[in-house]
C-alpha cells in the first residue's frame, strides 16, 4: 500500500488508517541500458532520481565495461561515455550524481586503470573534475561523488602514496580538501552525500576498522557522528548515506553483534533508529536515502539473505517496493515526489532498473 497519502496533514490516527486503505497501488516500471549485459553483476544501476524524474546511473555491458546513463521521464536514454574512458573490464564511465540544472558528475576509468572525475553539463559536454594531489597509478586518482543546486561538487582522491583526501569544489572553483589521514576504508561517494546549503558527510575507518561518520557543517566545522548504539570493532560502527535539506542524515550503524540497522540523525543531533519490518531474527536494515518530506528508502534483507525495498514515512509507516519476479530489489534514489529509483536482480542475477510510482 501506498503511504505517502497520509504523511503531510495532521489527520487523527483513524483517518490515516482510512487514507492508508484506500490509497491506490504503486506503478512499477522496469528498464535496462541499451547494451547492459545479463550476466551475474552485470546490468543497470541508477544512482538517483531528480524531482522532476529524470534517472541517472550507470550500466554494465557484456564485456564488463560501464557506460553513465541519464534517462529522461519518457524513457529516452542518453549514454554517457568520456573520451578517454578504457574499454576493458572494470573500466568505462560511471554518473553518481546530478542536479535539478542538469548537470551531471561522476568519474571515468581510464586505460591505465587510473580515476578521473568527471563533469556534464546540460548540452552534453564532458569535462574532467582536475583535483591537485590526485594520484596517476592504477587505482588512484578522483571520484566526484555528489553535485548540489548551486553547483558545488563533492568526493574524494587517492594520491601518490594511497591516502584518501575529502574534498568540496565550489561552482567559482575555489578548492577546499580535508585530510583524514592513512583511513582504513573510506566512504564518501554517494549521491546523496551533500545538502543544498553545502552540508556535506561521509565515513572512514580507524586503525581497528570501526566506521565513524563524519559531517563538515555549512559553516565548514568538522564533526564527527557515531551513533550510541554502534560496535567499535572492526567492520562495525556508523556509515553516513544521505543528508537532505533540512541537514537530517539518513544512515547505517552496525552493532556489536556486526548486524545492520537503519537510523535517522536531526539537525539538533537526536538520533532515531529502525529496523525495517522482516529484518528481524538475522537480518538486517539498509536506508540509502532521504528527502525533504521526511520519507527514507533502502533495502532490508530477511533471515534467508533476501533483499526488499522499502519506503518510511517520518511517522514509521513502512511501504514495501519490491519488483514482481525478481530475486531482490533495491532502491538507491527519492525524489521530493516519492518516486524510488533503484535496480532488481533476475534470475541470473543481472541487474535491471526499476521506477516506483506511489
């Protein structure tokens, strides 16, 4: 059931219950890149879905090569491949992000198995996001990861000796990096991972390990977020996902017990955590991301290791989203409309996109 309808009023419980039952069923489309291969760990990631629901993502060929893609609200796809992107496996173009202007960033692999950001603007132009400090061997180099309404890009680099690098590009190019020093494991390229007022997150590991989350306010002050709830040992702790509008930050902590749980971060610092229903008894709770309206998506295995979308009101309402068929379905995007965005696994295990419609 559908449960956007009773997420904006201030409806008594009865007639929430009402609207809830009498609300129409989601609409599920399904589509593919034009070349997207259907071998296992092949197919059709999105990353995102933008309010006025053009996709943007990526997809794999049959030759394990990745091509970006934007698709447009009445199913055209436009490929994004840079210059001088490889054509080998592992290699090829990847769009993570894009704002309501339509511009566009990611990063390309090229030839030499090196990372390079990359940026698209509304007519199709490709340039590289060139960061100082980026390194020039295999594996090294920049990914940009987010890009907001007034144009500040965000992501990280890896340099010469492999140490990672955070770092925020404002639309005039003024460059700020921050070091998080030799991390053990890092996390920032995520398209939901910096606010409109540039507000931006990401996770890194300490010498165990342990996820910590991390927030560089608008203000440029540096915090970190560990959720109370979090283990500390090695592969637990908190990963930020998502931050919306309002500076409420959708993400994951692991416990001590290393099992998965969704949580929900308010700008005034109170942290709410969830379980999506099923999850329970081994399973575990993944939201992705968030809106302006207070909704949150992600994905939810049960006991067996099966995955399921879902959709969470600020109030706790749960929606399911799951692909008729598929052998698991996870959503990566909302917009302020509702609409989830994501990809479903076949029975080969190929990756395919999907567009929920409340």
């Amino acid at each position: 059931m559908n449960p956007l309808k009773i997420v904006l009023g201030t409806l008594s419980a009865c007639l929430a219950l009402a609207a809830w039952s009498q609300a129409p069923k989601p609409i599920i489309l399904t589509f593919d890149g034009p070349e997207a291969g259907a071998a296992q760990g092949q197919g059709t990631t999105p990353c995102g879905i933008l309010a006025n629901g053009i996709i943007f993502g990526y997809y794999t060929d049959a030759s394990w090569v990745n091509h970006g893609f934007i698709r447009m609200p009445w199913g055209t796809m436009i490929q994004v491949d840079a210059p001088g992107a490889g054509t080998q496996p592992g290699q090829g173009t990847i769009v993570y992000a894009m704002n309501g202007s339509g511009v566009a960033v990611g990063f390309y692999v090229d030839p030499n198995n090196v990372n390079h950001g990359l940026l698209r603007t509304p007519d199709g132009r490709l340039t590289e996001i060139k960061i100082p400090g980026g390194g020039s061997e295999p594996g090294q180099g920049v990914w940009a990861g987010n890009i907001n309404a007034a144009g500040m890009i965000s992501g990280i680099y890896l340099d010469e000796n492999n140490i990672y690098y955070y770092f925020l590009l404002s639309a005039q190019g003024a460059l700020t990096t921050i070091d998080f020093g030799n991390a053990n494991g890092f996390l920032a390229v995520m398209s939901y991972g910096l606010s409109p007022a540039g507000a931006a997150i990401a996770a890194y590991g300490d010498d165990v390990g342990a996820w910590h989350g991390w927030l560089r306010q608008q203000s440029g002050k540096l915090v970190d977020i560990d959720d109370p709830a979090a283990g500390t040992g090695a592969g637990q702790g908190t990963q930020l996902l998502s931050i919306n509008a309002r500076g409420t930050i959708a993400g994951v902590y692991i416990d001590a017990q290393s099992a998965y749980h969704g949580f929900l971060r308010g700008p005034d610092g109170r942290f709410a955590n969830f379980d999506a229903p099923g999850s329970s008894d081994g399973g575990g709770t993944f939201p992705i991301a968030n809106n302006n309206l207070g909704l949150t998506t992600g994905y939810y295995w049960d006991p067996t290791g099966f995955n399921h979308g879902f959709l969470r009101t600020a109030g706790g309402w749960y929606a399911e989203i799951e692909v008729p068929g598929s052998q698991g379905t996870v959503p990566y995007g909302i917009n302020l409309e509702g609409q989830v965005t994501g990809f479903y696994y076949d029975a080969n295990y190929a990756a395919h996109g999907f567009l929920w419609i409340p």
